[in-house]
C-alpha cells in the first residue's frame, strides 16, 4: 500500500490540499455515454430501425447513459467541474429514469399517458433551459448542443400532448392512444 503524501504550502507546512486519487478528465466518458444512447434512442424514433430492437436501446439506457454517465458526473465533481457535474449526472438519471419508465412504471399509467409523458419531457425540457442558460459561461460549443437539446425536449413534450402536426413531425415522438402503453410504445409509435 502506498503511504499518502501531504501537500506543503510555500512555507513548508503541511497544507489542507486535495489528498488521494484524482480521476482522469471523465468529460470524453459522459458525453460519449450521452451521444451514444441518444444515437441509438434516435434511429428508433425516426423509425430508421426495426422496433422489436428497442431492448438494445433500454440496455444502452440502463448502463451507458445512465450508470455510466453519473459516474462521469460523481468523478466530475471530484475535478472541480460543477456544471459538467451536474449536467453528466443529472443526465444520466435521466435515462436511468427513461428506462426504469420504460421496464417498471409506463404500464401503470392511467388515463392519458402523452400528457403523462409529456410532463416528464417538459420536465427536462426546463432544466435543459436552465443548463443552456449556465452553458453560456462554458463554451460555444456547449452551449450548441444544450440549444439543441433544449429544442429536442420541447418538440418531444410538444409531440407526447398531441401538439400541432408540423411540430409532431419534427419531435418524432407519436402520441399515445391507450392507458396501458408502454414509453416505447409512445416513443415509437403505439400498437
């Protein structure tokens, strides 16, 4: 085991610094993790693949864009990133909440469940605002992609409530027709 050494101010003393393990930059792991699942949820969506693969998509859900993006999120509280922190990690809840939905909870939904659905996606689509508003003090290319998010969840929330046909077809996202469907189903298509 090796013998931890302290950290010494200019005068020599022993100082109050960060002690013990530091990660490498988890940045490139939790946007990978984001872009990867986001990917995959996608050709679903615009119905580029067959829908009886959509388990490939709850795996990536559970796994990549969740457990492995909160991780990404913990390590970048650890490095002193606070929005990266809280954007991985709060990311990464969301799919974990996307597929725990998905598998536990959708099937159980009364009554109209694209308002239901709706109300979780215009969830995310304010703290998306919110990020977007904190990315501006990050980089342009951050703040890019949370614009676009932002737009994505908003046409997605638009879409789950039955919105206009033109922004329908631009969320992707078909509505609901019965109480006992499940979020896949409401992401891809119903039936």
């Amino acid at each position: 085991m090796e013998a931890r050494s302290l950290e010494h101010n200019e005068m020599g003393e022993p100082s109050a610094g960060r002690a013990g393990w530091t990660p490498a930059d988890p940045g490139p792991l939790g946007l990978a993790a984001f872009a990867m699942t986001t990917f995959v949820l996608s050709m679903f969506n615009s119905n580029l693949v067959d829908g009886k693969g959509i388990p490939v998509v709850l795996g990536l859900a559970l796994a990549y864009g969740g457990i492995a993006q909160v991780l990404a999120g913990m390590w970048e509280f650890r490095t002193g990133n606070t929005f990266g922190a809280v954007a991985f990690t709060s990311y990464g809840a969301f799919w974990i909440s996307f597929w725990a939905l998905e598998v536990f909870y959708a099937k159980e939904i009364t009554g109209n469940v694209g308002h239901a659905i709706g109300v979780y996606l215009w969830a995310w689509a304010i703290f998306t605002a919110y990020m977007t508003v904190a990315a501006l003090r990050v980089s342009g290319a951050v703040l890019l992609v949370f614009v676009l998010l932002t737009v994505t969840f908003i046409l997605l929330a638009v879409r789950a409530v039955g919105g206009h046909e033109t922004v329908t077809h631009w969320g992707r996202l078909p509505r609901a027709r019965d109480s006992g469907g499940r979020l896949v189903r409401v992401v891809r298509g119903g039936g």
